[in-house]
C-alpha cells in the first residue's frame, strides 16, 4: 500500500500490529496483519486534525484494545473502545472522565502506582507494555500496550494514546 513519505519502523513489536512512525510530526500508520496475507487494516490516521469524525468511528470498532487518557487531567481515560469493553466488561459509559476507572482495573495500589509510574517514564512512546487488568467480573487478563502521545484538538491537552492486545494465552502458555 502506498504510505506516501511515511516510513515503516521496526519489525511489529505485537503479533499482527505495526506503527508506522511518520515523517511527518502529525500523522503516523496504524496497521493490523494476520500472519499470514495482506493487511487487514491500514488507517492512516492524524493527531490533532484526524481524530475527529473521521477516524475515531474506526478506532472504536478496531479489533484491538484502543484508549487514550488525558495527561493533563490525571490520566482520567477520555477515549475507550467496544473491544475495551468486551474484554474488561466495563461500558465506556463508566470509565469515560471516571477518576477511580484505573483503580478498578488495577485495583493493587501499589501494583498501579509501580506501572504508572512505567508509562511516564517510557511516555510518549513505549511498546510491550504489559499489564495484568482486572475485568468487571475479577477475572486477571494480560495486556502488551504500546503508545503514543498527541494533544487533543478539543482540548488542547497532552493525551497518551495507546493500543493493546491481550496476551494471556500466551503468557499463560510461557509458564
């Protein structure tokens, strides 16, 4: 596909999910393959002008785990997606703007301040960030997150956008 002056980083550090960087300061790729065959998704996406009406009805409904908190107001979770949804089991609904959304997803405090903690360090940009949620009905599930950072264009403040997989199976596979 052609991805005009954008240029392809390092191999996917999550299984079927690769993030273009940009050239450019405010744009970047975000693709998702299978294992095997041509790319399934391939969403140009832009920060701040193409978060809007254009590009967050696709972020909702990608396949993957897509949120974004505000850095400015706390990390308060300001976008969460339907796959957000089915696998923690909380509705946008109760984690939007919600300053207790990550203590009841990280419920250990000292867990969740030892991970935060993680994220500003490695901000705006980490990759195989892993967390262990847990979901609405208290079961554990392991997330690899990578991120990157933009700045609201309703807003105007710092947000921390990231995408996550689930890789339970496989860490339970490794034990």
């Amino acid at each position: 596909m052609d991805r005009g002056n954008f240029e392809s980083g390092a191999e996917p550090q999550l299984p079927g999910v690769a993030l273009h960087t940009p050239v450019e300061e405010d744009s970047f790729f975000l693709e998702l393959d299978p294992p095997t065959g041509p790319p399934v998704v391939d969403i140009p996406l832009s920060i701040p002008s193409g978060l809007g009406t254009r590009v967050l009805p696709i972020l909702e409904h990608l396949p993957v785990l897509v949120m974004a908190m505000d850095l400015d107001q706390g990390m308060r979770v300001v976008f969460w997606n339907r796959e957000c949804e089915i696998l923690t089991g909380f509705p946008a609904a109760d984690v939007l703007g919600d300053a207790a959304a990550l203590e009841r997803l990280y419920p250990d405090p000292a867990y969740r301040a030892r991970k935060l903690a993680d994220c500003r360090e490695m901000a705006p940009n980490f990759r195989h960030l892993e967390w262990t949620l847990t979901t609405q009905s208290g079961e554990k599930r392991r997330v690899s997150w990578f991120s990157f950072q933009g700045v609201s264009s309703g807003s105007g403040h710092q947000e921390l956008w990231c995408v996550g997989l689930d890789v339970t199976a496989r860490s339970e596979s490794d034990r």
